[in-house]
C-alpha cells in the first residue's frame, strides 16, 4: 500500500444516466474499513431528504437467537446434539478450508481462468431492481433477504452456463454438465453484533460492540450450480448451506487466522493466503444493507447506491447494496472470461422473476 498518497478518492461526474442527474464516485482502500463502517460514515455526511436539518434515522437490530422451549431430558438430548453437530461441523468447514488453502480448486468452467499475479482490470455494471420483491419471497418462504439473494443468485449463475452451453450441447448434456460443476464463493460476513447501519457516533467510540474498521470474515460458500425444475430449490439450497455456515465458527476462525497471521509473519504471509483462497474460488459475493429512508448529501438527493471490491484474481465480484425500496446489483467481471456480464445480469434479475411468481403460485399468494 503507497502511503504517500491518500486511501481515497472522490470524483463528481456532472453526465446524467437513466437513474441520475448525476454521478458520485467514490473509490476507498478497503484498510479504512468494511462495508457496515462506510454505510455509517455515509449517513453521518447526509441529511433526510424530507428534513435537511435532521440526521437520518438509525434503528439496529441485534441478531436474534432463538429460545428453546425443551424442558428436562428433551432439552439435554437437543443439547448434545448441537453440540455433535457444531464439533463435526466445525471439524469439517476447518479441513475444508484447509484444503481449499493446499490445492482443492473449483472445476474447469466456462467461468474458469488460470491464476494471475496482481489485481486485473474489470468491467463494472450494475442494474436497480425493486427491493419489495425479494422481501416479497423472504416473507413467503420464511427466510432471511441474504437467503433469498444466495439462491437468485445460484439459479441466475445456473441460468448464464446453460446458456453458454447452448450451441455446443444437448438439454441432457447440458444438465449432466452443470452436475459436475463443483463453484464457490467466498461470501463477506458481517461479524457484528448487530445487523443493520450504526450510528457514527457508537462506531467511533472506544470499547463499543459496533467498532470502525474491517470485523468482516469469509466463508467458502459451494454454489448450488443446476438445472432445476423447481426454481425454489435454490433457495432452499442456499438457507440449508448458510444455516450449516452459521452453525460453524468459519467465518470468524478466518478472522482469527488473519489477525493472528499479521501480527506473527506480516502483511506478505496474509496476502499469500488470501491469494491462495481466491486463487482456487470462482467468485465473491457481499450483501450489504443500506439506508431505509431517502437521504442528501449536500442537499443533492441520493437517488440510488452501489458498491464493488476489486480484490483478488477471481473472475466475478457480486455485491448487492440495498437503499429504501430499491436493490442494486454489482457485477465486476474479468471480460477475457466472461465478455457478456449484462447478459449474466439479466439472468440474475430473471431468476428472481420467476422465484417470485413461482412462490406466488405455489403457496396461493395474490
């Protein structure tokens, strides 16, 4: 890192788009902090578009554990069995990633590339979709919005490589294929105590749960790569899979290794390992909640928000950045591996189209 120049930039471009007047860019060094820091100090610089004189409303929310009603032997046996399955599971994400570490890589793909030193120039898109429709199958479906994004977000990959297939293969080539497709993803998770923007304030001060900087671990996420004829499989796949993630200790055990690793062999071992892992991964993927009510900066309103990280030497970078009612999709792709990424976008939005009006039909919702 050249510390003789600042860790960020800001640029105005006065060039109006399809969605605004206007364009912000703002490019940051990730050392500053993660996404939850940023949102906060975004917040702290805006005002409510409804009141220019008032800060916008911050309401956290802690992450919710669930209470048991098992009383007597009932409730130890249910004990001893969590605590089997968080020891096995544990054992196994660890051996997992320790693999993945050594030599365990994604099968070839269309999506594949060979590993390269450096950062890679990529081509940036995003897309804006209304956010009520995933809350919509969130609701339907029980399950958490990052539930819902992980599975639009399998069905939309599964979707894009069956096409990419298309010319060369038949459906049941094309099925048997996608099958043998091992994909991964490192997926960014929050390590917080609570889920939604805190105030700048809390974040700044010593001690406090919520603290700046990067509290971010990583879990190695399998993809659940089909070609499925019930479009709601791949949510379930990917609550069944986050729900096992979120049983283990992955996330923070990378933390962990990071932390310790710095402290112990510097800067160029951590960068060795973090190469290494996305060296042998497809994809990152990151979900990041932002502001709930129409926000100013300056008093020129904010019509939408978007984010992407340009790190390692995978070929797909994901990001979805929530603001009131609408949801922007990040792709940053290598265009050598995948030269058609609006394509890959509509796929995604596709599948959510049609998760929604399937979970409508099935479960009789108008």
């Amino acid at each position: 890192m050249d510390m003789s120049i600042p860790p960020w930039e800001f640029h105005v471009l006065n060039l109006k788009t399809s969605n605004a007047e206007s364009v912000g860019i703002v490019k940051l060094h990730h050392s500053l902090g993660d996404g939850m820091s940023l949102m906060s100090l975004l917040l702290a610089c805006s005002r409510k578009t409804s009141d220019p004189n008032a800060l916008p409303t911050i309401a956290a929310t802690t992450k919710k554990h669930q209470k048991s009603t098992d009383k007597g032997w009932w409730f130890i046996g249910r004990g001893l069995w969590y605590i089997i399955r968080f020891l096995f599971i544990n054992f196994v994400e660890v051996f997992k990633f320790v693999l993945t570490l050594c030599f365990l890589r994604d099968t070839k793909n269309a999506l594949s590339s060979e590993p390269i030193d450096g950062i890679q120039p990529r081509k940036i898109i995003h897309r804006i979709i209304d956010f009520d429709d995933v809350k919509l199958v969130k609701n339907i479906m029980q399950m958490k919005v990052n539930d819902v994004l992980l599975g639009m977000t399998q069905a939309g990959l599964s979707r894009y490589l069956s096409k990419r297939y298309d010319e060369d293969y038949t459906m049941t080539q094309k099925k048997k294929i996608l099958d043998r497709i091992h994909l991964r993803g490192t997926v960014a998770v929050n390590l917080r105590p609570y889920t939604k923007i805190q105030d700048l304030d809390n974040v700044m001060t010593k001690g406090a749960k919520c603290t700046w900087g990067n509290f971010v671990g990583l879990v190695i996420f399998p993809l659940w790569i089909r070609s499925e004829d019930d479009p709601l499989e791949y949510l379930r796949q990917a609550k069944a899979t986050m729900d096992r993630k979120k049983l283990s200790l992955e996330a923070f055990n990378f933390y962990g290794v990071i932390k310790f690793t710095m402290k112990l062999f510097g800067e160029k071992v951590v960068q060795a390992i973090s190469k290494r892992l996305f060296d042998h991964t497809t994809l990152t993927y990151s979900n990041v909640m932002g502001p709930d009510e129409e926000i100013s900066i300056f008093d020129h309103p904010i019509s939408y928000l978007a984010a992407s990280a340009l790190t390692g030497s995978q070929v797909l970078n994901i990001h979805f950045v929530s603001y009131v009612n609408k949801l922007t999709i990040s792709l940053a792709v290598d265009a050598t591996v995948i030269p058609d990424p609006h394509r890959l976008c509509d796929d995604l939005v596709e599948s959510l189209n049609i998760i929604k009006s399937t979970a409508l039909e099935k479960y009789r919702i108008s």
